[in-house]
C-alpha cells in the first residue's frame, strides 16, 4: 500500500483553507471595532486627553472596547 505526500497534508491543509475563509467573528469585531476608534477617536481627542474625566490611557482603552462592542452587536444583529 502507497500514500502520496499530499493524502497526508490534505487534512492540514483544509484546516488552513478554512481558518482564513472563516475568520472568526471575534477578530471580525476587533478589527471592526479598531475602525470604528479610529474614526472616533480624533474627534474625541481633546476630551480624551484633557483628564477632566478619567486617566486618558484608560478612556481611550474604554472607548476602543466601547467600539469593539458595538461592532459585536452589530455582526450578530446583521
């Protein structure tokens, strides 16, 4: 009995094909969401640094997460 050197790789390779063709929704939402700061955040960027509310690092931390979210919600809900 004879096995070819891609009977073997097939599995694996398949699991590669389909970890890039269904990313999951998680990383969707990250990178969703880090698009979503990115248009938030120089608008915000005075408030955010000034340091009336909250430490700045944590505000803008809290926002990006705020965005990450939202971007959750809104890949579940559409």
């Amino acid at each position: 009995m004879s096995y070819s050197a891609y009977a073997f790789s097939a599995p694996l390779t398949d699991l590669i094909f389909g970890a890039s063709l269904y990313f999951p929704p998680l990383f969707k939402a990250v990178l969703m969401g880090f698009f979503f700061w990115l248009l938030l955040h120089p608008l915000l960027r005075d408030w955010i640094y000034s340091g009336e509310i909250w430490h700045p690092t944590l505000l803008d931390l809290s926002l990006f997460i705020l965005c990450v979210s939202a971007s959750l919600w809104l890949l579940i809900t559409w």
